[in-house]
C-alpha cells in the first residue's frame, strides 16, 4: 500500500501544512460549492477526503481519468447529486482534478456545472489550475480555497512521522534532502521515502541521491539563467537543469529571443547562433550524427547567451513556444473531430484516420443539407455539428427537431 494513503489524516486535526487554507474548509458549511484550487502533492485531495471523514459523511469521488463521457458523468455523478444515500449520511461529491475533465472529450464543463447548480449535497471540486480557461463559469459557481507549496520543514516533519511509525532509523539530513527535493509536493516527499526506504532499517544521506522535481517552473528558470547568463559554463548549465528535450528547448529559446534582447545587432547575433544549432539538429534527425548534439547544445545556449552585447536587467515575461500554445488552444477541437470521426466510422466500416483523411470534406457539404437527419444518424451534438460546419443557431434547431 502506498505509504501517503497509509499515512494520510483521519480528519482536518491532522493535516499537515496549508493552515489558512484548512482553516477555511474548517468553516465550509457545504452549501455553495468548493474549489480547492493549487499545485499537485499540496493536499487538497487529502482534505477533502478528511473533511468527510471528520464529518461523517458518505464520500462519491469521481476523478478525471475515471469519466471521459458527459453522458456518463451526468448520469453517475448528476444521479448520486440529487439522490439520497442508502445509510441515511450526508453525501459529498468530490471531483478530483476537475481540470483533467475536460481534455478529452467536449461537454464536460457544461455537465459539472449543471450538477453543482441542481446538487442537493455538498460538492468539492480539486483542480491544478483555477483559471484554465474550461473552468471560467465553474469557478463563478464555488467558494475557491487556494493551497499553497507545503514548505520543506513540515514536509520533514510529517517523513519523521512515518520513519519513527515504520521503524526506520532515518537521518536528519536524509530527511531534508528528501523533503527538499520535492519543491512543496508533500505526497512526492513520502512516495521518494517509501522507494529509498522500503525494505531498510535505516537510511542514510548518503543513500538519498534525489535532483529536484521538474516542475513546470523549471523551464522558466531555465530561460531566466540563459539569457542573463555572460559566461559559456552558466548558459550551457540552464539546458542541464530544465531536463528538456534539446529540440524543444530551441523552440523554447527561439520565442524568447525577441522577448529578451532589444538590440537589433543582439537580435540578429541570438538567431544567427540559434540557426546554427537548428542546422546540427538537422544533421542529427537526417543523418542520425549524435555527436553533433554537443554543438548544437553550445549554441542554443552559449551561443545565443553570448550573442548580447551586454546584459540586460530588465525582466521579461518569457512564454510558451506558440507552437505549443496553439495545439492547447486547438485541442478541444481535435478531440471533438476523434469524437466524430469514429461515430462514422463505426457505421460505415472505416477507421477515423480515414474518416478525417478521406471522408471529411465531403461530409461537410453532405450535412449541410440535412443537419438533422446525420445528427439523429450519427448521434452528433451541438458542438460536433459546429465542427462540421453548422452554425450555432442551425445546430439547436437540428438538434431540437
């Protein structure tokens, strides 16, 4: 068993780190709906489950990977909303990572949001992120309790716990190094003890050898080192500590060239040396030349960092490549397209790459003269049939004859 399920508190007494938030799940009366909103590994998951247990109430947990249908999730978590338990306890819904909800199939915001408005119980809903963007109306809708990174020393506190409980003689520098290691992630923390000590009576610093969790702030960081780099040895070091792709570390440095340097003789020097690296990674792919990777490392960092004529203190907002922000912004659509595309294909035997690649410029025309007829056929809603062309107000009318 996993020694952060083993571990986890009984009730809110006993969590570990976030007071103010807990303190504020403390008072919830459990009528407008919670948003526990924070980084992975800071126990929201975790309080909400104690909160139900304190209470003693009948905990439905429904979590994103669990439901990817909105017909399936209105039907499961919408009955358990409005139905009475069959022991006669308070129910609460708990959705976990609410956010991953959304990703793979369309409708799912608009299904959460009708069961929170028609619950006749309390509903806690867990998300990474607050303000992505399919939780806009959801969040309008909940109280938002905010966790925050727990810091490394109740993190230490929490592993001498389980230590002292498992019979481990454990040091205190292993105990920092770990609790260090997982940059606020408290479940990290006890799942890195579990592997280095399970098995062991004691564990010592030298037996913890843990580099710090890539978190999605470490790209930044390394954009950050890079371009206020002025030495070879301090630029080439932010391409080791972001742990990325070399290829998408170029795209990477490629958007925040212009972000960075002003200077058109700076400007031109970065994309100089950033074209050289493209032309080694070239050489790479095609030939498959990998000692050439050494190169084109050196001059998408070095190169590029040594390419400012002097350095800059300003700070700079850097940003996702655009190539990654438009696959974001485009990846509900494309879920929708897979959605139709094996509706179709389940009837007219054929697989959905052929659906898309063969047979989707003439379904677009084909629907558009009987919008109704293919949605009863196919089993389309609103949104599939805006994919393929219908308007919004065609659409509803389709759908409602």
């Amino acid at each position: 068993m996993s020694w952060a399920d083993d571990f986890a508190p009984e009730t809110l007494k006993g969590f570990a780190g976030n007071p103010s938030a807990i303190a504020e799940l403390e008072k919830w009366d459990g009528k407008r709906p919670l948003l526990l909103a924070g980084p992975p590994g800071t126990g929201k998951t975790t309080a909400a489950i104690a909160l139900a247990r304190g209470r003693g109430w009948e905990l439905f947990e429904l979590n994103a990977s669990d439901l990817r249908s909105k017909k399936k999730l209105e039907h499961t978590a919408g009955l358990a909303a409005v139905s009475a338990t069959f022991s006669g306890k308070r129910r609460l819904i708990l959705f976990d990572e609410v956010d991953g909800l959304f990703r793979a199939d369309y409708g799912g915001a608009s299904a959460v949001l009708r069961i929170i408005r028609e619950a006749k119980c309390p509903i806690i809903l867990t998300a990474n992120d607050e303000y992505a963007k399919p939780l806009s109306s959801i969040r309008k809708e909940c109280a938002v309790i905010k966790f925050k990174k727990v810091h490394y020393a109740t993190i230490g506190h929490v592993l001498e716990g389980i230590c002292k409980a498992k019979g481990i003689a454990c040091e205190p520098a292993a105990i920092g190094g770990i609790s260090k290691s997982a940059m606020g992630d408290m479940k990290a923390a006890i799942n890195d003890l579990q592997a280095l000590a399970t098995g062991r009576a004691s564990l010592s610093a030298s037996g913890v050898s843990l580099s710090p969790r890539n978190r999605q702030e470490s790209i930044f960081n390394a954009m950050r080192a890079l371009f206020k780099a002025t030495g070879y040895a301090e630029a080439k070091g932010s391409f080791d500590s972001a742990q990325e792709d070399p290829s998408l570390f170029m795209k990477w440095v490629d958007e925040n060239i212009p972000r960075e340097y002003t200077k058109p003789a700076d400007l031109a020097a970065a994309f100089h040396a950033l074209s050289r690296a493209d032309f080694y990674n070239a050489g790479i792919y095609r030939r498959q030349q990998w000692q050439l990777l050494k190169f084109q490392i050196a001059m998408m960092t070095a190169g590029v960092a040594m390419a400012k004529q002097e350095k800059y203190h300003s700070f700079t907002a850097y940003q996702y490549p655009t190539f990654i922000r438009k696959l974001f912004a485009s990846k509900a659509r494309r879920a929708i397209k897979k959605s139709i595309a094996e509706k179709i294909g389940m009837q007219i035997h054929a697989s959905p790459h052929e659906v898309l690649s063969v047979h989707w410029p003439y379904l677009r025309l084909l629907i558009k003269k009987d919008p109704a007829g293919y949605a009863r056929q196919f089993d389309l809603d609103e949104k599939e049939l805006e994919v393929l062309g219908i308007t919004k107000a065609a659409a509803k009318k389709a759908l409602a004859l």
